[in-house]
C-alpha cells in the first residue's frame, strides 16, 4: 500500500462511521501507521469534506511536530502513544458512537455478555479514567486500561480500538458499539448471564485460528 492510498482509506474509513452513525460532523479521529510515521485526520473537518490531501502527518518520534495543509486532530497524542508502545498495531479508531459512550458516562466497562468480547483479547472492555481531550494525562489513562487489548471505552468522552490496519480497527469499532447496545439493552430488563472467562479464552482459540474470517462470525 502506498502512502496515497493509506491516505484515500483513512478518508474512506471515516465516511463508513459517519455512514453507520459511529460518529456525526466531525467527531472522533482515525489514524494509521505508515513506516515511521502516522496519517492522521485533521482537526474540524467533516467527514463529507475530507480529501486524502487534507490528512496530516506526524512523526512518531516527534513530540507533536507535524506536515500538511491542516493541523492533525487535537487527539494525536493519544494515537501517537498507542502507535508508539504497541509496534503490532497498525490503526486507531476513536468515536463517540452512542451507547458506547452512554456506558463511558456512566463509567461501565462491558462484561463478557457475547462471545464476540474475544475478538478485543480479554473477557471485558475496559473503561479508563477521565482526562480532557487532547491532553498527556488522557493518553495516560488509556494506555493504563488498554495494555494489550484492542479496545476500551473512554470515561465521559466514547471510545476506541487498535488492530494491524484499518480494516481491523474499523471493523472493532463496529464490534464495540454493538456489545455497548446489548449491554445497554440487557441493563434496561435488569442484567443477563455473563460467560465465563474460560468460554472466552476458548473463544479467542477459535478466532485465531479464522484469521480474517474472525471480522465476519457469527
């Protein structure tokens, strides 16, 4: 893949959240390793208005330097970090999908209420603490919950996930929101079963296995 078409998915990639109401106008931010350095989206642009030729860059090495026609999204530290402490990950997705950040206001990580939980690595979605936007001590949080994960939700703000491109994360945003929606619906007729972790850890076994298949189980 060339820096180009990186560039053209990561516009893409936006519109189908917009598309799909994960995010709305220009809310969230998307990101994707490119060698050394990171593709970001820019700050305040909607989503219908984004080119290729608008997408920032940003050395992962730096400390907030960047290149291109507008600035990156005031969120770049975070997937900075991320793209930084995680060499295998080659994408960040952040939206303010609905019930995803419904469950992050009320401060909820999501238990293991369906068996897709396996595809993020562990048997619950974490929530971090909060942080303003934009901020080293939000980063921080996430960082602390994440780990090793693929994604958790962020208190009061929404949520995020990491795969090895942009197919992957985008496809774990979808995952989220909808485990973030049957958690809620399931709190509205007062809780449900959830599965233990040892049916989770069979489950990952399973999903690894699939290899890009996994996106698409049922």
């Amino acid at each position: 893949m060339t820096e180009d078409s990186l560039r053209a998915e990561l516009v893409e990639r936006c519109r189908e959240l917009d598309a799909r109401g994960l995010n709305r106008g220009a809310s969230g931010n998307l990101s994707a390793r490119w060698g050394e350095v990171m593709l970001i989206t820019p700050s305040a642009v909607a989503y219908g208005d984004l080119r290729p030729e608008m997408i920032a860059r940003m050395p992962l090495a730096g400390d907030g330097t960047w290149e291109g026609p507008l600035k990156p999204s005031s969120e770049w530290r975070f997937h900075r970090d991320i793209l930084r402490a995680r060499p295998e990950v080659g994408a960040v997705v952040h939206t303010h999908a609905t019930y995803s950040t419904i469950l992050a206001i009320a401060r909820r990580s999501i238990p293991a209420i369906h068996y897709m939980i396996a595809a993020f690595g562990a048997s619950e979605i974490p929530c971090c603490d909060y942080a303003r936007y934009g901020t080293a001590e939000l980063s921080e949080a996430i960082l602390r919950v994440l780990g090793r994960l693929n994604g958790c939700l962020m208190a009061n703000h929404g949520m995020l996930t990491v795969g090895p491109d942009l197919t992957r994360a985008t496809w774990l945003a979808f995952e989220l929101e909808a485990l973030a929606q049957q958690y809620w619906h399931v709190l509205q007729i007062g809780g449900g079963h959830v599965l233990p972790e040892a049916e989770i850890a069979e489950v990952a076994r399973d999903f690894a296995s699939y290899g890009v298949q996994a996106r698409k189980a049922d």
